[in-house]
C-alpha cells in the first residue's frame, strides 16, 4: 500500500515545483513590491474603502488580463507565425532592457496626468501586466501546461491582492528601504529569467541549424 501510493506524492511533488517555478517567474515580473510606492500616492487622500475598492478592481482586471494572455498565447503565436525560440530571444532581450531599466531606477510608467479609473490605468495595466508580463505569460503558455499556468496565474494574482491590500502595513513593518530592497530583487530575478530565456531560444536555433546535437 505505500509502495503504491509513493509515486502518487512524486507526481504531485513535481506538479508543485513546476507551480511554484512558474509562480516565481509571473510573480517576478508582475513585480508589485515595485508598485507599492505609485499606489500608495495614487490612494494617499482616498477613504479606505475607496481604497480597498481599488485593489479589488485591479486584481480582477489582472486576473482577466492575464488569464486572456494564457488562454490565447499559442492563437497569437500561431497568427503571427512566432516560432518558440524567436519568441523566446525577443522575450528575453525585452525581459532584460525591462530588467535593467527597473535596477537604474526608472519608472514602469511615464507621469500620469490623471487620478480617474487608476485600478486599471494604471495599477492593472502597465505598472503590473506590462509588456515584461506580457511576454512572460506567453512564453509560458507556448512552453507548460496551461492548467499549471493557469493555477499559477491564479496564485501571483491573489499574492498581489494581499500584498495592495496591506500595503501600508508592509511599508510600516519593512520600511521603503526594504521595499525597494524587495523590488530590486524581484529584478535579478527576471534579469536571470531573461538570460535563460535567450540561452534556450539560441540553443534551439543552433540545433535547428545541426551547429549543435540534438
């Protein structure tokens, strides 16, 4: 009996390392740590509820962005006639200039000249589901599961609730130092994932051109 239920754990402790690895990459590249700040300044002068309201809109706004990219990643990849290393080497090299951009300091977004609908513009979109986002869900959904993607998805966007929703708490607790010491590591995370993203695709283009074995 426990001889035959020993590769039922190993199956699902697989299933949870590729939900986890996956979780980790969206969740790096949804970067919220790096949100914290404009949101805080978007919301300084709203009544809590009014506040709550806004995160709750832009998790789901998130959430359906996000899921919609999953789903209709392979459709758009097929449109245009995308093969996975192209999309993987153009991918990591946006992942990167993203990545480098974020470490010199610079800003997601340019100034916003309005405080109207900020759960969706631009909390939701472009602060968390940016270009970066963008093609890392994409990418994933030409390269996994789609059920493991969507858990997945599922999970960063609930992550992100809770770490909007509590905001101000975290910011008490870790101080802006340590926010932005948070959101800079998020970064050497999506620099490393760029850097493997680009190694796969020219791998796969030297094997194609028979440079290397299958």
């Amino acid at each position: 009996m426990i001889e035959a239920s020993l590769p039922f754990f190993t199956d699902f402790s697989l299933l949870a390392m590729q939900i986890l690895i996956i979780t980790g990459q969206i969740f790096a590249i949804l970067n919220p740590f790096s949100v914290l700040p404009t949101y805080l300044s978007l919301t300084d002068d709203m009544e809590p509820d009014e506040r709550h309201r806004i995160v709750r809109n832009s998790s789901i706004a998130v959430l359906i962005i996000a899921v919609a990219l999953a789903v209709g990643g392979n459709y758009i990849l097929s449109f245009f006639q995308v093969g996975i290393p192209a999309l993987q080497v153009g991918g990591g090299i946006l992942l990167m200039s993203i990545a480098i951009e974020m470490l010199g300091g610079l800003p997601r977004t340019k100034t916003l000249d309005s405080r109207e609908e900020v759960a969706i513009v631009p909390i939701a979109t472009p602060l968390l589901v940016g270009p970066g986002t963008m093609t890392t869900i994409i990418v994933l959904s030409a390269s996994v599961s789609i059920l493991l993607l969507l858990i997945s998805v599922v999970i960063v966007t609930f992550l992100t609730y809770l770490l909007l929703r509590y905001s101000e708490l975290l910011v008490r607790v870790l101080g802006n130092n340590g926010i932005r010491a948070l959101g800079r590591f998020m970064t050497i995370i999506i620099a490393a994932f760029a850097a493997q993203l680009i190694f796969a695709g020219v791998s796969q283009w030297l094997k194609i051109w028979g440079i290397l074995p299958v």
